[in-house]
C-alpha cells in the first residue's frame, strides 16, 4: 500500500511540475529610430555572472551610397540598453542588401563578430565590452565566400564557416582560433554517398566536443532532397569525424526535405530542431528530437508545429529551461510560436507576437533571468526597416482611481467615502486589485490580490478628522504589481474659529462716522482652509428723531444726552442683541473678502454679524457687532408698486417705498415709457390724484385710457426733487390687463448646464431632410422622363406623319412601321413607369414630412405633459416643504407624507427632500429630512440612515446643491432692500403695540398693510427665483427624447424667508423620473404613423397605377391604332380594296388631325388605284404605233429593226412613266428616199 501511495505521489508530482507557467510580454517597442535603416539583428549573451553582458547588433544601411555598417548596443541587465554606436564599415554592396556578418560571444565573455568584408575576404572584429573592438583580417580565400557563421567551441575557442562557390557547386569551409589567432581557410571534410554542396551550418559545444550539424543536397532516384548530417570535432576543428545522416532513420526521408537544423546541447542531451517540408510540397512543420553524438536519434522526432507554415526554428536556453520558438507564415500573418521543453513532452506553443517577417533572435541576459527578442521589422518612413524589441512583461502601471463621493484632495463632512478602480491596460491582463484604506500615508498595499477586476467599488469610512488615504495596486497575470494610485480624502467635521473685528469707524459719541460705512474682520491665524465668509447687517430698532443729523438738521444734543440715548437703546434691545444672531449659511465672499461696505442705510440701532466658512462648508461661530447710525441722507426709493384694472380699463395703483415724507412730501407722480420728459401721465397731490399716508405708502392713484406698454414710474419731491425708477415697473397690455415685471428676467449662470440646450444634430430631421433631398431628385428625374416620353409621343405622330406623306422606300416604310409599333408599347410602359414614380415620391415627401412633424409633435406634446405634471409634483413638494422645513426635527412625519405625493405621478420613482443639518454647523443643504426611494441607503454617506444626519453622495448631487444654493445671492439682491423695510415696519409697530390713540392704530393698521403687501412682494420674487433653479441631471428637453437614457433627476430649490434670517435657500426637493412608458407612448404612437403612412403610400400607389395605366392607355391606344391602321394601308397590295376602311378617333386633338389626314389619304390611295388601272393600256396602245418588234405570243418589245438595200435601221423604247408622250417611226419611201419622224406631245 505505501508503494503505491508513494507511486502515486510521484505521479503526481511529475505530472504537475510538468505543466510551466505562461510568459507574458509587454508591447513590442522601437530599439532603433525610423530615420535610420536597419537590419539583420543579431544577438549575444553572456549568462554567468562572469560574463554578465547582452549585446544587440545590426547592419545600418546608406541605400544611396550602397553602404553598410555595423552598429551595437550593450546591456547588463536586458531591460536598459546603451545608445547605439557603430564599430565597422562601411561595407560596399550591390544588388539586394545582404546580411554580411555573425557573431558568437565564448564563455568568458569574448565576442567574435565576422563580416564578409570582400568578396574572398572575411574580417574578425573582437571585443570584451561590445563597444570597442580590434580587427582581424583573415587570409584570402582563391574563390568567392558566402555566408560566414561563427560559433563559440568547448574550449573557450572560435569555428568561423563560410561557404565557397566553385561553378554550380559549393563546400563548406572553416578556421578555427585560439588565443586571438586565427588559421586559414580549410575545406570542410565532407563525403556521403549521394550527398553534396553542405550548407547552413550550426555547431554546439556538447560533453564529447564539439557538433555541428548542416544540410546538405541528397540524391535518390530521380530528384534531389535536402537531408541533416552531422559530425563531431574534439580538438577545435581541426579534425572531424566521418559525416552522419541524421534524417536517414526517419520513414521515406527521401520524399522529404528537411532543413534549416539548429542543435543545442541541455543538460546531459543534445537536442535538434529542424524545418520539415514534403518534396515539392509548400508546407512546412518543425521537428524536434534528442540525437546522440554518433548522429543517430535518441529518441523518436516529434513535430512540434501544428500549423502548415512552420520554418526557422531556434533554440535557446532560460532560467535552466530548454525553449524553443519559430515562425509562422500561414496567411501572411508572420507569427512568432514560442514553447518549453518539460519533463516528458513540449509545452503548448504559444503565440508572443504577430506580423513579423523575420525571425526572432533571443536574449538571455542578467545571468539567465531576462528574457527578451530582436527582430527586424518596417519602420514608420517608407522603404526603412528597424530594430524592434520585445521584453518580458516585468511591469505593472498604477490603476485608476475616480471618487464618488469626494474630491480627490479635498475635504468633506461624510463618514462614508465610497469610489471605483479602472485597470490600467496592460499587455498580460490584468488579475485582480489590492486596496488599503488607511491613514498612514507610507503605509502600502499588500502583494495579494483583495479584488477581482469585475470588484471595482469600493466603501470606506472615515471616523475621525484628518487626511484618510485610499491605495490601489493592480497585479498583472504575470505577476507584477502596479505601484500604488492614491486617493486622499481629507475628513473635516471641525469648524473654523470665529474671525474677529477691526474697529469700527466711530465719532466722538460713540455714533458711527457715516451711514456709508465698511465693517473689516481678520480670520483666526490657525485657519488655513476658509473658503470664505457670510455676513448680515440686520436693523434692530429706530433712534429718536433728535439723535438724526444731516446737513439741514445738525445735532443739537450734548454727549452726556447722546450717551444716555444709546444707553437706553442698547438697555431696550439687550435681549435681541445678546441672542444668537446667525448670518446667511452660503459664502457671501471668498477668503480674501475681509470687509463689507455699506451705503447711506437708513438710521437706527444695527448688529452685524460674521462667521468663516471652510472648504467643506462647516461654518464657525458668530461674532457680532452692534452700532448706532444716525447720519441718514435722506432719498426717495420705490420699493413696489401694486396695481389692479377695472372692467373698463382703468388702472388703480398705488406706490411702496421710502422716503415719501421724511422733510418734504411727494408732490406729483409721473407714469412714462421713456421715463423721461415730457412724460405719458402726471398726476399731482394739488389735484388730489394720489394721498401719501406715510413715510412708506402712496396709494389713490387712478389711471385711464393709459395705453398698452411698459412704463417707468417717477416721484417728485418737494426738497430732494425727481426720482425714477432705472426700470420698466409697470406693464399694461391690451384691454387695460397689468402685469408687474422685472425688466430681464433673472438667468441663473449654471442653467446651462442643465436646462438650456445644447447644439447637437437632430439625427431625425437629418434623416427627413435626407429624405426629401433624394425625393425631389427623383421627382425630378421622373418629371424629366415624363416630359421625354411626351416628346417621344410628338416624334411617333410626326414619323406617323411623314410615313404617310411618303418620301420613303417600301423596305424602309415597313421597316418604320414595325418600329412605330413597338415604340407604341414602350411609350405606354414608360408613361406608367414615371407616372408611377412621380405619384410614390410625391406621397413619399408628403407622408415623411407629415410623419415626422406628427411624430415630433406628438413627442414633444407628451414631454411637455410629463415636464408639466413634473413641475406640479415639485410645485407641490416645495410648497409643502415651506411650511415644514423651518421645523423639520418636528415636522418628520408631515415631511414623509410630502414625498407620498411623488406617487400621484405614474411616471415618479421617488421623490426626496433635503435642507440643512439637524445639528447645523455647515452650509451644506443635502441633509435628507424625507424619502421613499427605496434605494436610498446605497446613496448615502453613512452607514446608516438617519433623517437629518444623512447625506445625499454623488457628485452631481452636491453639485446641484451647491448651484442651487447659489441662488441665495440672487435672491438677496433682489428682496433685502424689501426685508429691510418689512423689519424697519415690523419694529416700528411693535414700538406702536402698546398705544391706543386714533394715530398709532392708523399707523400700526397702515404697517399691517404695507408688510403685507412687501411679504407678497417678497414672496412672488422667491417663488420666481425658484422657479427658474428648476432643472435635471442629466438634461431633459422636450426636443428630442433620449431614448437609451430613461432616468431623470428633477429638482427645485425650496426657498422662504424665516423670520429675519438673510438665507433664502432652506433645502431643495428631487423627484426621479422613468421616461419608460412616455418612450413606449411615442414609439407606439410613431409606429401608429408609420403604419397609417404605408396604408396611405399604398392606396396612392394602387390608384396611382390605376389612373396612369388609363391615362397611358388614353394616350397611346390612338396612337398604336394608326400604326396598325397604317400597317393594314402597307399590306393591301390593292389599294382600291381599301376603299371604305376609314380609321375612326373621335379625339380632337393632334391625334385626331392625325386621323383624319390619314383617312384623306386613303382615300386618295384608293383614286390613284382606280386611275392607274385606266392608265394599264396606255402604254400598249402607243407602242403599236412605233416601230418595235413582237415575240412569239404577240407581246411588244422594247426594240425594233429594218434592213434595206440602203440603210439598217436599229431602235430602242423604254418610256420615262407608265404613259409616255415620245413618238417615232421610220419608213422606205422608195429605193433612194427614207422617212424619219420622232416627235413628243408637248411638241
């Protein structure tokens, strides 16, 4: 049993170490520039720690100049390689470039490199260091060498073989050196029956000497093989043994040729490769086996290859291993197979690179442990080769590390950090990641892989303040690893210290100098990450009327009155001046914003206040300031103006603002377009147009017959005089209908990037538009082949014409006729081929352009529904948000039930709602208060969800919070003049709560009403600034629906007014939506269009057919009847049997005249057959009367003769026409006298 146990472990053992590890390869690269042309690299290495050096050779070629050089690189290691420098030449050459040279490096490091540097000449050049080298001339040889092939031997010596030409033969020749010496050439011994002109020879130093082994030409029978000898020296060279074949074991060797050996003694084997092919054949395999010294094989040979084009095998050792690799040229690809010899077989060749055209030379360097190859392949200039290289894959580059919820080397308040890893490319592929969340910035990933590639995300947390750093190292599946890509996040949830102030600009009383005036502040010197600073100036109560100066009122009281006043004002706000006053939470001004100026506010009792604000938005506590002012320049300002129309057009108005009163009083109102003089409207308080009630109200005003436009608004005062508005604050449209407006409306700079559309190509329209292009063209054509065929109709009516009128021979008539016949048919096939293309392109234009202006319509009718229903839905939620946020720990419940709204909408996934931290201390409003995505806790920044404590952790996220938070800005530029006034009022009334007199109950009444009417005001400004921070990631537009991307974020700002707090921006409300069933809804409803199109394209075309096959019909039928009309005329031999046989077209037209001309015709062809037939005896009767002879059946001839005893006389008739007018005749009037007449009837 333990036998067996121990047979099996052997097994088992033998079986796995047989099986390598896969080399991986990195990209091949240039070794040498593309300017230069190389070839023919060659390469050494010395692999003892002795003889530690790699050189790399090559011919550099001058083309032009026909020369050739040899230039080297040296390398200690196989990856860093010198520059190259050249060490010979130049060569000269013609014809086809040559390789010229070989080379061969010893074991103690010398290196022999021999050119062919004559014809009969070969040089030796000798180095140590493969930069420097000595040359050698060998004695010239008598005839011409080639090829010369050097190899190291076993005793630390050189064998040099060339071979020599002589007629159509050639032998090997060889010499030998030692010590730096060389001998003379020598004729390689070689003898074997039927075997001659040896060639390519290789040699390999084995434990019995030295081998070489060479092919050689073999007859047998009628044709000649190539077949592999060998043979053995033990002195150098200088002898060799008897010549063996090799390849004579193996079956019917004859019938192939076997070629190209390479031989390389491992280990206690000697070990022969070779390219096989069959005779005459055009494949080729690779073959190795282990031979014996005597030359026989050790073992069976072993095709190694498995494809068809297998040839230049070479071996080489590394690591202690036997490879071997060769080339393939199968499809012209030029592949380079590489495979290992184990225990008991070859490993499973492996392509290391493609497209090459040469074979690969191998370098061992590093004493063993690099492996790399040198080939020669095209370089990037045309006509040029280079020197390319292919290393061993002994680097990894870093991974890619893209954060989610963080900024790389920025800050954040999250515990949660998440991000995802992006293998870098890389030539072996890549195995797996290893990931180190830590805080330790030397700390480093372990060498073991944590993360396959497909586990790309990851999550940490970060649970205490500082710099938190994720690492990420990659391993390829050659085993190395990447250094490490680094991602910091730096985790700040500590405020900064509060900044402090500068003195303020006071008087001799303790007053500020100015109503304009600047407050400055300095950060804490230990904040080096403030981003920036929020402030307010809020108004807490008014100072007596006998503490305001200006220039007509100067003070008239006296320090100790002065202070006393302060005193009591300081004493009766002590409470609201000692609470907590928290400015705005936005940035109002960056870090270098250490100051604020104010201009001319208005008198009374101020605090300011001011808080720094880090990087990551957590806010410092407040410090405040507080100061009298009481040096008020007074003006005039409008604040609002509120108008209402009557049924008859007539406006009410009435005018909000400051300074109505104060030393003085509005004496006239102006309305105008222009806001200047002379103005539309004037209205003076003489007249009683208009009642100022208070420092801050005007109202009674009453406007007719005002026209439609935009108007300006002006008030005169009696001491500062006219003030105007800077813009249009009345709008009155057609029937008297008022608008108030902003004269531009507010456009928020980030909108662009999610609401305003981009240019893009509208594939849709291009495609219509593409459409309709090649439709007119083919309207085009076929109007133009319409129009010929008309023309073609025209000529067949005038070649009807003229074969009627004649002119023509019978042959060519019949001829035209039969051509009339056939261009009939095609003239009716052609006028319903084109009719029937014009009526397809016509419905074809008509369809797709109406198809598509349906399907666009009906597209953006239905995103513009959703967009809508959307808006409502945020309306809705903002409102609700309104009411809820400002107490939204209490207010859980109400908030959760808001987002149950989402739900009305069938298209809504979820809705949330957001705002400020329920612990407060930053400015970041993407704190959830309420939700119902379900899949909210993969999209947060802590572990677990908490209302109030959680944060929303995209990107775009914050992105849109930090845009929508933006908007505060905006908002306080446009209303905190207003929320001054309201606080002034609001102030003021308070002071007036506790009297009872008719005055202050009117005033207390008319501040009632004129706050009111500002927190309208203020409200309708907030409502449209929200409004327009309406948006979505990614973009939707009603243009053009995205069909590949179906999801939506929709979001509004929710914003108010809480109390005295200058932030307006409290939160903001997201609903997602799934455009799913609004893209089914348009595909069904195009799909419905292009159905209802084909119908109609269909129908068209049948009726079409049918209405051009009648109208062809109409056209042509005439026309073929007079060519078969005419036909009948031509194949009535007698044409008066055509009489009654009229041609019958009731058309009017051309074809009708036609008709009728032939008819004439006819008929005249029948009287010219009746008058012909009375001219037949015309001809008979007149030549009686001449002088011609008859034949024996009485039939005149054409000639007649008399002879006499004094004249013959000969004639001749033949008449010009059927009747002739000519006469003669001749008579003997008696021996002597002959008569003669000829005579014609024209006389």
């Amino acid at each position: 049993m333990k036998r067996k146990i121990l047979f099996l472990c052997t097994f088992l053992t033998l079986f796995f170490s047989a099986y390598s590890q896969p080399l991986y390869w990195e990209n091949p690269s240039p070794f040498t520039n593309s300017e230069t042309d190389c070839r023919f690299p060659a390469t050494v290495s010395g692999n003892s720690k002795k003889a530690p050096l790699s050189v790399c050779f090559w011919e550099e070629v001058d083309k032009e100049k026909s020369e050739i050089y040899l230039a080297s690189s040296t390398s200690k290691d196989g990856l860093n390689w010198s520059d190259p420098s050249r060490f010979a030449g130049p060569f000269q050459y013609s014809g086809e470039i040559p390789e010229l040279y070989s080379v061969a490096m010893n074991r103690k490091g010398l290196i022999e490199v021999a050119v062919l540097s004559g014809i009969n000449e070969i040089s030796v050049y000798e180095s140590t260091d493969g930069v420097s080298f000595t040359q050698k001339t060998l004695p010239p040889s008598e005839l011409p060498l080639v090829g010369p092939r050097i190899f190291p031997t076993s005793s630390d010596g050189f064998i040099l073989f060339a071979t020599r030409g002589q007629g159509e033969s050639f032998s090997l020749v060889s010499a030998v050196s030692k010590s730096s010496s060389w001998s003379e050439f020598t004729e390689f011994p070689f003898s074997y029956p039927g075997a001659s002109n040896p060639l390519v020879p290789y040699l390999s130093s084995t434990k019995s000497g030295d081998m070489i082994v060479f092919q050689a030409h073999y007859s047998s029978g009628n044709h000649y093989s190539f077949q592999i000898f060998s043979s053995v020296t033990k002195d150098g060279g200088k002898t060799w043994s008897e010549p063996a074949m090799i390849t004579s074991s193996m079956p019917s060797f004859e019938n192939y040729n076997n070629q190209r050996p390479v031989i390389l003694s491992h280990g206690d084997d000697i070990y022969l490769a070779w390219e096989r092919s069959p005779y005459n054949g055009i494949t080729s395999a690779i073959y190795t086996a282990s031979i014996k010294s005597t030359g026989e094989f050790k073992d069976e040979p072993e095709q190694i290859s498995t494809t068809k084009s297998a040839i230049r095998p070479i071996l080489f050792e590394y690591s202690d291993g036997l490879y071997m690799i060769w080339t393939d040229t199968q499809n012209d690809k030029g592949r380079i197979f590489l495979t290992k010899k184990m225990e008991l077989f070859w490993d499973d060749a492996s392509v290391i690179v493609e497209n090459v055209s040469t074979s690969l030379n191998p370098v061992v360097s590093n004493a063993g442990s690099e492996l790399s190859f040198a080939w020669e392949r095209k370089s990037s200039k045309k006509g040029n080769s280079q020197i390319a290289m292919l290393f061993r894959d002994a680097s990894a580059a870093p991974p890619v590390i893209i954060p989610k919820s963080f900024k790389d080397g920025k800050g954040g308040t999250s515990d949660l950090v998440t991000a995802t890893v992006e293998e870098s490319p890389d030539s072996s592929g890549i195995r797996g990641f290893s990931f180190l969340w830590t805080r330790d910035i030397n700390a480093e990933p372990l060498d073991e892989v944590t993360n396959m590639p497909q586990e790309n995300s990851f999550e940490g947390t970060a649970n205490e303040d500082g710099p938190w750093y994720f690492k990420v190292r990659q391993q390829d599946y050659a085993g190395n690893w990447s250094r490490s890509a680094v991602a910091t996040y730096i985790r700040d949830t500590t405020a900064p210290l509060a900044p402090s102030f500068k003195e303020l600009p006071l008087d001799e009383n303790g007053l500020m100098q100015s109503n304009t005036f600047t407050v400055a502040w300095q950060p804490d010197p230990t904040d080096t990450d403030i981003a920036g600073y929020t402030w307010s100036l809020q108004y807490i109560d008014s100072i007596p009327g006998r503490l305001a100066v200006n220039k007509r009122h100067p003070l008239r009281l006296s320090s100790s009155q002065v202070e006393n006043i302060r005193t009591s004002l300081y004493e009766k706000n002590k409470f609201v001046l000692e609470r907590q006053i928290e400015p705005p939470k936005y940035i109002r001004g960056n870090a270098e914003t250490l100051s604020q100026s104010f201009k001319n506010r208005g008198n009374g009792l101020y605090i300011f206040t001011v808080a720094a604000i880090d990087e990551v938005g957590n806010i410092s506590e407040s410090t405040s300031t507080n100061f009298i002012l009481n040096k008020y320049i007074p003006q005039t300002i409008i604040t609002a103006v509120t108008s209402n129309a009557n049924v008859f057009g007539d406006i009410s108005m009435e005018i909000l603002g400051g300074g109505f009163t104060y030393e003085g009083t509005v004496s006239s109102i102006f309305v105008d377009q222009d806001g200047q003089a002379p103005y539309d409207h004037t209205l003076t308080a003489v007249n009683g147009d208009f009642t100022v009630h208070s420092d801050n109200r005007i109202s009674g005003i009453e406007l007719k017959n005002i026209a439609e436009g935009k108007y300006y608004v002006g008030l005169n005062h009696t001491d500062r005089g006219m003030y105007v508005t800077k813009e249009p604050v009345l709008q009155v449209k057609e029937y008297g209908t008022v608008k108030r407006f902003k004269a531009t409306d507010y456009v928020p700079a980030w909108i662009s990037n999610f609401m305003v559309a981009k240019y893009k190509i509208d594939l849709p329209l291009t495609l219509v538009i593409l459409v309709l292009i090649f439709t007119g063209i083919v309207i085009a054509v076929a109007t133009r082949g319409l129009s010929s065929t008309a023309k073609e109709a025209m000529t067949v009516q005038e070649e009807v014409r003229a074969l009627i009128e004649g002119g023509i021979m019978p042959e060519e008539r019949k001829a035209k006729q039969e051509k009339l016949h056939r261009k009939g048919v095609g003239l009716r096939f052609k006028l319903v081929a084109y009719t029937m293309l014009l009526i397809l392109m016509l419905i074809t234009a008509l369809t797709v352009a109406l198809g598509y202006i349906m399907i666009r319509r009906e597209e953006q009718t239905r995103a513009k529904g959703l967009q809508e229903r959307v808006h409502v839905i945020l309306d809705s939620l903002s409102s609700g948000a309104k009411i809820n946020l400002p107490n939204a720990s209490a207010n859980l419940l109400a908030l959760s039930d808001l987002t149950g709204e989402s739900e009305a909408l069938s298209d809504a996934n979820y809705a949330t709602i957001t705002g400020y931290s329920s612990a407060g201390g930053d400015t970041n409003i993407d704190y959830i208060w309420a939700t119902n995505d379900p899949a909210i806790a993969s999209k947060i920044d802590t572990q677990n969800f908490v209302l109030g404590e959680s944060r929303l952790l995209f990107s775009y996220i914050q992105d849109i919070a930090k845009k929508c938070a933006s908007l505060n800005e905006t908002a306080a530029g446009e209303i905190n003049f207003i929320a001054d006034q309201i606080t002034q009022l609001t102030q003021e009334g308070i002071s007036l709560a506790t009297k009872d007199d008719k005055e202050s109950v009117e005033r207390r009444q008319e501040i009632s009403e004129v706050t009111t009417q500002l927190s309208n005001r203020m409200n309708e400004t907030l409502d449209r600034i929200s409004t327009e921070g309406i948006g979505s990631y990614p973009e939707f537009t009603t243009e053009s629906i995205d069909t590949e991307n179906t999801t939506y974020l929709f979001y509004k700002p929710v914003m108010y007014r809480h109390g005295n707090e200058q932030t307006y921006v409290h939160g903001i409300v997201f609903v997602e939506i799934s455009t799913d069933a609004l893209v089914y809804e348009i595909n069904h409803a195009r799909e419905t269009i292009v159905k209802t199109a084909a119908i109609v394209v269909a129908v068209g075309l049948l009726l079409g057919f049918l209405f051009s096959f009648i109208i062809s019909a109409i056209i042509v039928r005439p026309i073929m009847k007079l060519a078969n009309h005419v036909a009948m005329i031509r194949d009535t031999d007698d044409k008066e049997n055509l009489s009654g046989k009229d041609i019958v077209i009731k058309s009017r037209d051309e074809i009708g005249m036609l008709g009728d001309t032939v008819n004439e015709m006819t008929h005249g062809l029948v009287e010219a057959a009746i008058q012909s037939k009375n001219l037949t005896f015309g001809p008979e009767v007149q030549t009686r009367f001449i002088p011609l002879q008859t034949d024996e059946k009485g039939n005149t001839l054409t000639y007649g003769s008399m002879k006499t005893g004094g004249a013959d006389f000969f004639s001749y008739y033949a008449g010009a026409d059927d009747l002739s007018g000519d006469y003669f005749d001749y008579k003997q009037i008696d021996e002597n006298h002959y008569i003669i007449i000829k005579c014609d009837v024209s006389g």
